[in-house]
C-alpha cells in the first residue's frame, strides 16, 4: 500500500514538472517586465514609436506630447481629448486607459496607434500595460 502511494506521488510531481517548466502559458515571453520602469522600458518605447515619426513631438499629436520629460504629466490622470470621460493612463487600470485602447486598436474614435505604422508588437504592448496595471509610476 505504501509503495502504491509512492509511485502515485512520484506521478504527480512528474506531471506537475512537465506541465510547469515546458511550453507552459504561464511563461513570461523574453522581452515582458512584470514591473516596467517607466524612465528605462516605457519612455523608448514612446520615443521609437510616438515621436520618432512626428507624430507626438509637438502639441500637434492631439494635444499629447511624448517627449522625454514632459511624457509622463501629458499621460497619467489626463483626461484623452477624443473621449474625454476617459483618462489617457488609468493608473492601475490598463483596460480603462484610452493610450492602451488606442494602441490595442479598441478605440470608438479615430484610428489605431501608432499612426501611419504597424502595430506594436505584443512584447511593448504588454510592457505598457504591465506599467499601468502596476500604478503607472513615475521611475
């Protein structure tokens, strides 16, 4: 009876190995921050994809500028200028916040972000919800 256990117990852990450490959905893609910083993984990715093109640099991009700096106090608890009852950056609340609607192409106004480009990829995208869902802090 005691070894039935055993063998039973050494199943389990193997299984639990396998479904664990391979292929598992539960890993985190190379790339992803659970808690991005805002001044090393979140500003480039603006300044690659925002501003680089023209688009956010001036006052221009409606209304939003994403330069180095003035980035974060254009974004966090500002009201979006295309829906207004919506904050450009939700903290804490990356379903909610109308950049990560924009850029995931969910929006009911306008177009998908960034403008005139491919999409981002999956890997900023989920970089930039991980920020906001983690308080969207200034670091």
């Amino acid at each position: 009876m005691a070894k039935r256990k055993i063998i039973l117990l050494i199943i389990i852990a193997a299984a639990a190995y396998s479904l664990f450490s391979c292929g598992s959905s539960l890993e985190v893609p190379e790339g992803v921050f659970t808690d991005p910083s805002f001044y090393f993984n979140i500003q480039p990715i603006f300044t690659q994809n925002c501003v680089s093109n023209g688009c956010h640099n001036s006052a221009t991009g409606g209304g939003l500028v994403l330069l180095q700096g003035p980035a974060y106090v254009n974004l966090v608890n500002i009201p979006s200028t295309q829906e207004p009852n919506r904050m450009r950056v939700l903290p804490g609340d990356a379903a909610n916040s109308y950049m990560i609607i924009k850029i995931e192409g969910n929006q009911t106004i306008g177009i998908r972000m960034p403008l005139g480009r491919e999409p981002l990829d999956q890997v900023l995208i989920q970089n930039l919800i991980n920020w906001v869902n983690m308080g969207a802090r200034n670091n």
